[in-house]
C-alpha cells in the first residue's frame, strides 16, 4: 500500500530541492559554514544535545510535523557512541551493542512503515523482538530523514553524484539532473553496479541507446513525483532508487511505445541513499572529535539469483 505520508513528504522535498538548485545561487551547506566543533566534544554528551546541534545546521531548523523522530530510548541518555545507517536492523543493532555504542542515527524507519507507529504491530512477534532488543540494551534510535533532506543542496544526493563523478555534470547546479557525453544505457548501468556496489540493477530501454541527460530521483519519491519530472525535464534516463512495478514502470513502458526513447534504471532504496549514513558520520567526527562513531552499513536487503 502506497504511503501517502512517505509521498507527500518525499514529494515536497524532490521539488523543493529543484527550486533551490535552479536559483541562481545554490547555498552553501550550513555544515561547512559551521565548523566550530562542539565544546564538550564528546564527553557527557546527551542524545537530545546531539539532534538539538543537528537540528539547529538545518536551513528552517525545527519542523512541527517530522518522521524524525526517537522510535526508542530517550533525549536525555548520555551518548557512549554513536553509530549511523540507512536501516536500524537487528544486525545493525546487535553490532552497535557489541561497539559498546548506545545511539543509532538511522536514515529510514525502525519499524515498517513511514510514521513508525507500532500500534497495528503489537504482539507481532519481529516487532517485540526487536523493541526488546532496543529497550534491554538501551539503545536510543533517531531517524534523521526530513532534516537532512532540507539541507541545500542534499547531502544524499550530492553524495551519490560524489560516488558517480557527476558533480560537475550537474545542469544548473541542480543535483536531479545530470548530463554526460557519449553514453549509452548499457555505460550507465555498469557505471553505477562498480561505483554504487551493486549486484545487479533492473531496467528498461536499449543497452545501445544515446542516453546522456540523467534525472536521478533518489529513495521512493513515488510516482506522481517521477511522472511530474520526467514530463518537465524530458531525460534520455530516470534512475530512481525503488518504485511499484505497476506505476513509473509501466508509464515508462508506455512512453517507449509512443515513440519517446526514455529509458530507467532502479538503482534500489538502500544504494540511492546510504551516502546520508556517511555524511551523518562525517558531521559528528567534526563536532564531536572524542567521541566514538561508525558507519555500519544496513547491506542490500535483496539477492538476486
Ligand atoms: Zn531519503
């Protein structure tokens, strides 16, 4: 079931991020403004002082209606190190304990579904699970996803275009777009499987087929965010991290048809956006210097056979 909340969510900060990186001016990331570390610099250090820090680096700062919220453990716990990711999985967990670490920055939901509510999960048996698991081992969980989407321009996908080598191929300083020279989809693809580690990607469109203007949607903007884009930026490719197979898919299936060569690339959720683990790494290294961080990667959730 499509998650309206996720959408709308997603949605505003896909367009939002268009418009301020099609202004002339892009901002300068607030973090690199900012490079006062923090005067304790580890030592008595409160999880609510952590998102406080964080929160106040955010152009806007604090939002009245977020996801990033606490799904476990509390403001108030001394942080004894801190572990950042994509997912808070029980491996994720169970490593953090074993780190002697008590707070995991997580960029996506603890518990299945956008808003974290646990109500329609009590008594289900994984759920239980993994809340004792949290709460036995005092374990404080953040998801830090609205905020550092609204950083300009996104760390998350300015650290994609990083790992790709497409920071200067943006078009009008804009992140979501991308154009390159003498490529074809088959180049694109095997581009991203050694840069982004991955497997193997889906996709649709001809391996031989010119495909040099990218509009790169990262996470699951949904596809009324995808079809918007793709009639406003008319790229050769989309490459997006997830979507339904019975929505951008088959609109993409059908545009094919009707004689427009516009190809897509499912680069998969976790590989689109893992790079907001890293840049979360990296800003608490540089606050917080004493203190112990990691960066424990959620893994890709799917095989392929
Ligand atoms: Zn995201």
């Amino acid at each position: 079931m499509k998650d309206f909340v996720a959408f709308k969510n997603t949605r505003r900060n896909f367009l939002s991020n268009i418009a301020m990186a099609t202004a002339a001016q892009v901002v300068a990331s607030p973090l690199l403004a900012n490079t006062a570390k923090i005067a304790s610099s580890g030592a008595d250090i409160t999880v609510g002082q952590v998102i406080d820090q964080f929160i106040s680096e955010v152009p806007g700062g604090k939002l009245k209606e977020t996801v990033d919220t606490l799904k476990a453990g509390s403001l108030d716990m001394k942080v004894t190190g801190i572990v950042t990711t994509m997912f808070a999985t029980v491996e994720v967990i169970k490593k953090t304990i074993a780190l002697g670490a008590n707070f995991i920055i997580a960029h996506e939901p603890t518990f299945y579904s956008h808003t974290d509510t646990t109500d329609w999960l009590a008594k289900d048996p994984t759920y239980e699970y993994k809340k004792s698991l949290l709460k036995d081992n005092n374990i404080t969980v953040w998801r830090c996803h609205d905020y550092i989407h609204r950083m300009s321009p996104d760390p998350v996908t300015m650290g994609v275009l990083k790992k790709m080598g497409w920071e200067d191929k943006m078009i009008n300083k804009n992140p979501n777009l991308i154009e390159l020279t003498n490529q074809n989809l088959k180049d694109i693809i095997f581009s991203l499987k050694s840069k982004m580690g991955v497997d193997e990607l889906r996709y649709i469109g001809s391996l031989t087929e010119q495909t040099n203007k990218i509009l790169f949607i990262p996470g699951a903007a949904g596809s009324t965010t995808h079809i918007a884009a793709l009639k406003m930026y008319k790229p050769d490719v989309l490459i997006c991290g997830e979507v339904e197979e019975w929505t951008t898919v088959e609109y993409i299936r059908d545009t094919r048809s009707r004689g427009e060569n516009v190809s897509l690339i499912l680069l998969g959720h976790i590989a689109s956006e893992a790079p907001s683990a890293t840049f979360i790494l990296n800003w608490v290294k540089e606050r917080y210097p004493n203190l112990l961080v990691k960066y424990i990667p959620a893994g890709n959730s799917l095989s392929f056979l």
